[in-house]
C-alpha cells in the first residue's frame, strides 16, 4: 500500500530536518553550479577534527574545493569475522593505490530480533570507520536496507521474512522495521562523518539496485522515506542508490527529496564478461538516460559496483569446476585495464572495485546462489593474499592520486592509431592542456602502433586484450613530458629532487620525452637505460622489467631541481611505495608492502610485510639519515640516486610448520529420529496462517521454518499420531534454497533422503527450490501397523531439513519470504491426525551472532564449542567410510605455534572421493567457518582467520557430518595447509 503523505512524515520523522543543507554557509553544500581548477588533490582524509565541504561537478567529487577522483574497492567487514584484520586489509587497500573502501552494512548480521541490535564484537561497526579513519581511507557505506551482496534474503533479517509488511516498498509495516534498523546504523554513521571531521565516511547509499517500482507511486514515496530518513538522522554527506544497470533509474529530480537539491549522486552497477568489448558508457557513448555516466548531465561518471570478479555457485557450474581461481584468471590485470581505463576515458570518476577482498560467507550467511567462499576472483584472494591482479589498480591508483591532470578531463579531437585494431580514447585536461590516450587492443595479437594526429611518432605496443594509458604535454613537477609510451605512475617531489615513475608490461620498451630548454647532463644508474638529447628533447629508453627498477637522474637541463626517472614493470611496480608524511612525500621500494611511515628527527620508521629477502631503498624528505624497520634499525647508505640504500636485505619469513590432524573422536547424534525422543519443549506446528509468499496448503498447519522463529541452519520436524493401519507412502513436499535437503524416518526407520539438483548455469542464479520427496513404507513397518491397529500405538514421523537459506528478493517481489522447511505432508493409504513440533536452533550465540548455529543436535547441545567435554567419545581414525542416514561429529585439538612476527594465513583442506554423498559444518573454536559438500563442490578449502584460529596455542575443530547413507561417508583426508605467510603483518586479538 502508498503511505498517506501525513503517515510517511510521520515515520520519516522529518521534524528532525530543521537544518540548513544547501544554504551557502552549509558546510555541505554542493556548488554544482561552480567548476574548480585542475590542482592538488585533497590530503590523505583523516578524522582531524575539522569541518569539510563534499561537492561535486560533472567532472568529479570536490572536497573542500579540491578535486578527488575516487578510487574505492569494496570489502565486507561481516565477511572476516576478526576485527584485528579488518586492519590488515585496509592498510593493503590504502597501499596499493586505493583512496576509499566501500562497505555494506547487512542488517541480518546485526538483528536477531525486531528492536535488537547488535554492534558489539565482531559487528563493531564504529570500530571499522574508526580503522579506515586512521589508516587514511574515505569511506563509502551501504547500509541498505536491502545489500543483496549474494548474503542470506538480500541482508534482510531472518524474522522479517514472518512480518506482515511488503519489503521495498512504502507499506507502513515494513518502513516501521527499516525506521528501526536505520535509526541504529544512523546513531553510530553520524559520529563518523567527513564533513565534522569525526571519521572519513564519504558518501552514503539508500537501498540497493532498487528496479522494480520505479514509475509507481509505492517505489518513489519508498525511496523519498530513505532520503528523509538518513537526513533526519543527521548524515549530511552526498547520497546515492546504484542503478542495477544503465537505465536512469533514480536519476536527480526522479523522487522527492524533501526539497533538498544538489545532494544526489546518481550511480549505476556494471559486471561486463570478460569476453565482451568494453563499454562506453559515457563521453563516448551513446548519450542519454541509459548511456551510464551521461544519464545525469550534472554529476560526475559513478559506478558504485563495477566487476573486480564474479561469485561462483554450487556445483561451480560458473567456472566449469575450476572456482576462484578461473575467475580470476578471466578477470585478471588486463581485464581491469582494458574495462577501467575505458571508463575512466569515458568519464567515471567515482570507481568502485566488487569486490576487492572477497572473503568468506561464514556460517549461515551465504544467500543460496553462493557456497562458502567468496573469494570472487578479487584482486586480494580470501587468505587476503594479494594477487597479480593489484598491478592494474596499483598503478592506476597512484596515477589518480598524483597527476591531478586525471580528475578533470573531457573528449578531445579523434586520433587514429595506425593500427585499427587499436583503440583511441583521445582526453584532455581543459585547465591545463595535458593530453592522455587510452589506447585498447580488443584484438587476441599484440599490436604496435603510432599516433601521428598526437605528435606521437614512435611504436607503442599494447599486448593482445590489453590496454594503456600514456600521456603527452603533462607536468611532472617543473618539467613537461612531451610523452610518453607506458603509463606515468607517480610524480612526487623527495628531498631535493623531483621522482617521476613509468609503469608497463614486462619486456616493453618504455619512451620517456622530456622537453630540456638546456642540454641536460643525464646519469643512468642502471645498465637498461639508454638516453639521447636532440631539439631540446631528452628521449629516455628503457627495457622493462629486465633488472627490476631501472633509474635515469637528469639536471643540467635549466632546472635547479633534478629529476629522478624510473622505470618499472608490473612486479616492479608492486614493490614501489609512496606515503604522505607531514613533513613531506615518501617513496620505498623493495618490501611486499609498506603499511607505515613516520618522520621522527632524522629517522624514518618504517613497517610493513616481506615475503622473501628483499632490498629496502627509500627517497625521503631532506635531513633523513636513518631508517627502522618494523622497530628494527637498518643500516643504510646514500645512493647515487639520492636515496637510502639498505646495506643488507630484509629478511623474508620462515614459514611455520603445520600439525597433521589426528586424535579424532567420533560421536553420532540425531536423537530426534527415535520414536520415544521427548519432544515435549519444540514449539507446536499449529499455526493456519502465514505472511509466506508460498500459499499454505489447504487443511495442513502452517510448516514453514520462519514462521516459528527459525531462521538458520537445520530444522527437524516430528509429528505424531496413531492408527497407521494401511500406510502406503508419504509424501514431503518442502522448500530450501540450493542444494537444500531433506531426510525422514518413520518410528525410528529411515525413510530415505531427498536433495534438491546440483545447479547448472540456466539455474545457478535461482533462489528458492521446491520439490516433493516420496518414501514408500517399508513392509516391515506396514506389518507392524497391521498388527498395532488395535493398539493406538503412538507413530511418529522425524523429518530434518537443510533450508540452505532464503531467496534475495532482487526483484523486490518480496521472494525473501518464501516457505523454508516443510511445507505439505500427505500419506497414500491411510488419513492420519498428525501433530506436528518443530525445532530448529536454540537462543543466538551472544559472540558469534545469530547466523553461526542452526539446529543439529549437537549444536544445541554444545558439541561445537572448544569447551565441550568429548572424553566419552570414540576414537576415530581417518577416512572414514561410514554408511549411515543421519549426523556423526568428529572432534580433534591441535596446537600452533606460530612466531608472533609472522602472519600466517592457514586453511582447512578436506578430500574425500567425489562419488561420496554427504556434507560437513565445519566448527573452529565454535565458530560455523562454513559447509563443504564432498560430492557437489568446488570448494575443498576454507581459510581459518586469526584471531579465531590460534596462531600460538590451542584450537578445537569439530565436523557435523550429514550423510544420505545412500553412499559410504568421510569425512576422507582433512588437514591443514599455508595459504599465504609473511613476516609483519597487524596484530591479532583473539575473537
């Protein structure tokens, strides 16, 4: 139903709007009218403390009148279950070129109930703008109240899927729970703001690719209630929604904003395949409401998702089997440059990353379109190990954060590459006359070319599906390229001389043009580079990539500071670090990562990660002389490059040795399946009405899980009766989501087990599965029920379903709600009374949050927990080969003893013979680390955070295994394995 205007007020609480946002002294007025001149970015933002302006042009964001393109990458903190390496991940993100995390906010993981709400913990959202804050990251949030984010029913909590109102729309019921939910989010975002200075939180989204009311009254009062809402809860930033395509969908002016005008960012979503050509969508597309960036004439090109990989489904039908690491493989570094450079050429300055940091959907958190992992083939894979991938975004990154030149640029006049096959997005600067070409080969051949409509008169090699961006009359510090033919990186000014970094594909042949009004003196420090001087030109050659970082110092050339040319090819340039210190720019080169850099008298102290033994070289503010790293001290020496070399190499690190797994202990459950179990404390099944989108079946009580406050993980059903005389079959009719299953018994016999299909690709997007499962008696109970039907002998009929959790509602069809669990019985042969008690996870751990337990047996009776005693449990050898419908747990302990300068990142590996039906819950100190299925797959790996994993002492594994009993069952070989180790890292409080 549409809210009366006096109703939507009323829930909006607009009275709280009595602020000035767009008056001319509004510290958040957008001025986007006004234009800024081409300059230096904005600092490294911080909480400091002050006051800021966020505006915009339809060029770009504009911070305090400074121009700022955006370069996001998006990660879930609810996806890494630590806070200690929320951390981690942000400091890499910072380092490797990005300048803001986008973050959703999903309300399932904060809600166990209406009106509670959970930010303590592992879902301290205040203490993650905090981290970003500190490590110098702006901060876009997403607080829904819809994600998607492939997570359980969108993000919506598990109890709004039994509430009366309709989601994502204006009905009264349903904003009621969002007032709620936002109010909360609100309280802890409004002390986080950019504009006071008290946090680094940028922008703010309302809902979440939001198609399906867009032209009815319903869709547009529902998203003017957002707008009011989040502005009379005090955000005061720019706001935005992320059209679910090029379609123009809530666009400036599409829905009232309660008078408010300038403040509205219109985005949109893009995941183009890998083999498609890229898309202009922007300065040189079509044009129009579904050109993307051209959709909104007034505000700058944003994508707030744009593919950085994709999500794989069960069965891994995506990727043909191979997982992550196929996605990854398809979206690799030269995918992001052929995809994002066009992008940035067509306009979009906002550019987020989905995602950046993948992750893992722990527990009961996946939505059913997803298994465990989501790695998503990004570019820091789910052991926050960083790829090959990061070169693209490295590189672009600092290019973005240090030639100023990028953050304002329109279409300039056509150039042709003498090569169609190469593509020519021609751009320029309008304020300083700097020109960039992003030239792409769609072509499966590399392919040279020249640009003689530019001036540029010299073979430029852009590999088979590859793209570059290089450069022509751009200022780096007191000197002009002439151009250019890899990409200029970085232009900062240390000490005394000014550092300019070229970046490339290994073995290119890198041209590097300098206008010199004097002939210059120039000195190659290395032995690649070559120079020539002609017509008040230096022309600068290196081969890339054959002796690491080349370096060429030119002075003499008129210009009393000199410049310090380098030379770097994708792995190089993953070793170069700049950092902003008070006291001025830092570059470092050598080390995996930079996390820090702090200027205390004479000394720069430094910390970061290695890998393997590695130089250090750091080029630094004047007056430096000595260096530490991670609180250790160095001993350098002045180079001929001006910088301080490390007279010996950092160490690399020892990598830890693992435990074997063994010790088990075995103990089977399932209790409920036997026909003298008391289930006299389950909840009666007796509703007849239901808030469901599936229809309750005539003369049947309402069996849908959710609707008795089970939300997550297992459910068993039992129902009773007597006079089973003549019971032929019984009939199941349920509902889960992928890969959900079902088993039954019958007075403690197994009836069987029914499974829904492995998805392929037609299906792998497919949010709720139904299916009926028959089971014929077996004669030895049809007998029996001939001989006790004098008796009214009590029956009991014990079903266990595995949900697999709720639909995403995308289509804002309110799917969320459909049935989960049992939804019809009938039996053939005879019409039994049956009374029906149902049983699902008990109360919510107050730690590990309401998704972490569903309810198996041993769940809630404990067995998951490290201080469960298992001393009368079996001993267990493995691989086992078990033949039993039903659940058998296995326990080990093992020890780590990990040195506490080394992280670590370890995984869990189970193998077992694909033809073995059955699946495990894997528990790690308590703690759901998800479910591997033996015979669907793909994953076979889980990582185990720090933090929850101990990395010096004591750990508790626990596998809940459900096996059909159709097929011997493991679980098989289990063990530990390195996914990743370097000496540094953050450190880590247990969880």
């Amino acid at each position: 139903m549409e809210l009366s205007r006096r109703t939507f007020h009323a829930l909006a609480g607009t009275a709280a709007l009595g602020f000035a946002l767009t008056g001319s002294g509004s510290p958040t007025s957008a001025h986007t009218a006004r234009t800024a001149p081409t300059g230096p970015p904005p600092p490294v933002p911080s909480a400091d403390g002050k006051r800021h302006r966020i505006g915009f042009d339809r060029y770009s964001l504009l911070v305090d009148g400074r121009r700022l393109v955006l370069w996001s990458g998006e990660m879930h903190p609810f996806r890494l279950p630590s806070p200690s390496l929320w951390r981690d991940m942000l400091e890499k993100m910072r380092a490797h070129g990005y300048n803001a995390v986008s973050v959703y906010v999903a309300w399932n993981y904060h809600s166990a109930a209406p009106g509670r709400y959970d930010f303590t913990g592992v879902r301290d959202l205040d203490l993650f703008l905090r981290m970003a804050a500190e490590t110098g990251l702006y901060v876009i949030l997403r607080p829904g109240p819809y994600i998607n984010a492939e997570v359980d029913a969108g993000g919506f909590p598990g109890w709004l899927t039994a509430t009366e109102g309709t989601a994502r729309t204006s009905d009264p019921t349903y904003l009621k729970y969002v007032d709620e939910w936002l109010t909360a989010v609100n309280a802890i975002v409004a002390k986080r703001l950019f504009t006071r200075g008290t946090g680094t939180v940028l922008l703010y989204q309302i809902e979440n690719e939001y198609d399906a009311h867009v032209d009815e009254p319903a869709g547009r009062a529902y998203m003017s209630y957002l707008y009011e809402k989040v502005r009379a809860d005090g955000i005061d930033v720019p706001l935005f929604h992320n059209d679910k395509g090029r379609n123009g969908h809530w666009a400036p002016g599409s829905f009232g904003t309660g008078g408010e005008k300038g403040r509205w960012l219109y985005g949109f979503d893009g995941y183009p395949e890998p083999a498609e050509v890229p898309p202009d969508w922007g300065h040189f597309g079509t044009g129009g409401a579904k050109g993307g960036a051209t959709a909104s004439a007034r505000t700058p090109g944003f994508v707030p998702e744009f593919g950085g990989g994709w999500f794989d489904p069960w069965g891994g039908s995506w990727f043909d089997g191979k997982g992550y690491a196929e996605s990854r493989r398809t979206r690799d570094a030269a995918y992001e440059r052929r995809f994002y450079l066009t992008n940035l050429a067509n306009g979009i300055t906002l550019h987020n990353v989905y995602m950046t940091f993948g992750g893992t959907s722990w527990g009961w958190l996946p939505a059913p379109v997803v298994y465990t992992s989501y790695d998503y083939g990004a570019a820091f894979d789910e052991a926050r190990n960083a790829t090959p991938k990061l070169a693209s975004m490295h590189q672009i990154g600092q290019s973005l954060r240090h030639l100023p030149d990028l953050a304002k640029l329109k279409r300039a006049k056509a150039v042709r590459a003498t090569d169609e096959r190469v593509k020519v997005y021609p751009l320029t600067n309008p304020d300083t006359g700097a020109h960039f070409y992003v030239l792409r080969n769609d072509s499966a051949k590399a392919v040279s070319v020249t640009l003689p409509d530019a001036g540029i008169d010299v073979p430029v090699t852009v590999p088979a599906r590859d793209a570059k961006l290089i450069a022509a009359g751009l200022k780096l510090g007191q000197r002009t390229l002439v151009h250019s033919t890899v990409q200029p990186m970085l232009s900062l000014t240390a000490g005394r001389q000014e550092i300019a970094v070229f970046a490339g594909r290994r073995g290119d042949l890198a041209q590097v043009v300098l206008d010199c009004a004097d002939e210059p003196t120039p000195m190659r420090l290395d032995a690649e580079p070559a120079w020539s001087w002609n017509l008040n030109k230096l022309n600068i050659t290196a081969p890339l990539g054959a002796g690491g970082l080349s370096r060429v110092r030119v002075e003499g050339d008129g210009v009393d500071t000199p410049m310090l040319v380098l030379f770097a090819d994708d792995a190089t340039s993953l070793r170069l670090w700049p950092y902003e210190t008070p006291s001025g720019a830092l570059l470092v080169y050598g080390p995996a990562l930079l996390r820090s850099a702090t200027l205390r008298g004479s000394t720069v102290h430094l910390t970061g990660d290695t890998t393997g033994a590695t130089g250090l070289e750091v080029w630094g503010p004047r007056g430096i002389t000595h260096v530490t790293w991670n609180g250790r001290p160095v001993p350098v020496r002045l180079s001929a490059s001006g910088s301080l070399l490390a007279l010996r190499p950092l160490p690399g690190v020892t990598r830890p040795a693992l435990p074997a797994l063994d010790g088990w202990r075995r103990r089977t459950e399932n209790p409920e399946a036997e026909p003298g179990f008391d289930d006299s404390g389950w909840t009666a099944a007796d509703k007849t009405t239901s808030f469901s989108t599936t229809p309750v079946p005539d003369g049947q009580p309402v069996l849908f899980a959710d609707d008795y406050g089970f939300h997550y993980g297992d459910v068993w059903y039992r129902g009773e009766w007597t006079d089973a005389n003549g019971l032929d079959s019984v009939s199941l009719a349920y509902s889960t989501g992928t890969q959900g299953l079902l088993m039954a018994w019958l007075d403690g016999e197994p009836l069987g087990t029914h499974r829904m299909p492995v998805p392929d690709k037609s299906r792998a997007r497919q949010g709720t599965w139904t299916a009926k499962a028959g089971f014929a008696v077996p004669e030895k109970l049809r007998k029996k029920f001939r001989e006790d039907r004098e008796s009214g002998d009590r029956h009991v009929l014990s079903v266990l379903v595995r949900p697999m959790q709720h639909d995403m509602d995308g289509k804002a069809l309110d799917t969320h709600k459909a049935a989960r669990g049992l939804t019809a019985v009938t039996f053939e042969g005879a019409s039994p009374k049956v009374k029906w008690r149902i049983q699902g996870a008990s109360t919510p751990d107050s730690v590990r949050g309401p998704m972490n337990n569903g309810g198996l047996h041993g769940e809630r009776e404990g067995w998951h927990l490290p201080e469960h005693d298992d001393e009368d449990w079996k001993d267990a050898a493995l691989p086992r080969a078990d033949r039993r419908q039903g659940v058998t747990w296995y326990r080990t302990d093992f020890r780590l003893d990990v040195d506490p300068g080394v992280d670590a990142s370890i995984g869990l590996v189970l193998d077992d013979d694909p033809g073995r039906a059955y699946r495990a819950q894997i528990f790690l100190n308590g703690w759901n680390l998800g479910q591997y299925i033996n015979d669907v797959g793909p994953q076979h790996t889980f990582v185990l955070p720090n933090g929850i994993l101990r990395t010096r002492g004591a750990n508790t594994l626990a596998l809940a295994v459900l096996s059909d009993g159709s097929t011997p069952s493991g679980p098989g070989h289990v063990r530990l394995t390195l996914l990743g180790a370097a000496a540094g890292g953050v450190p880590v409080t247990p969880v």
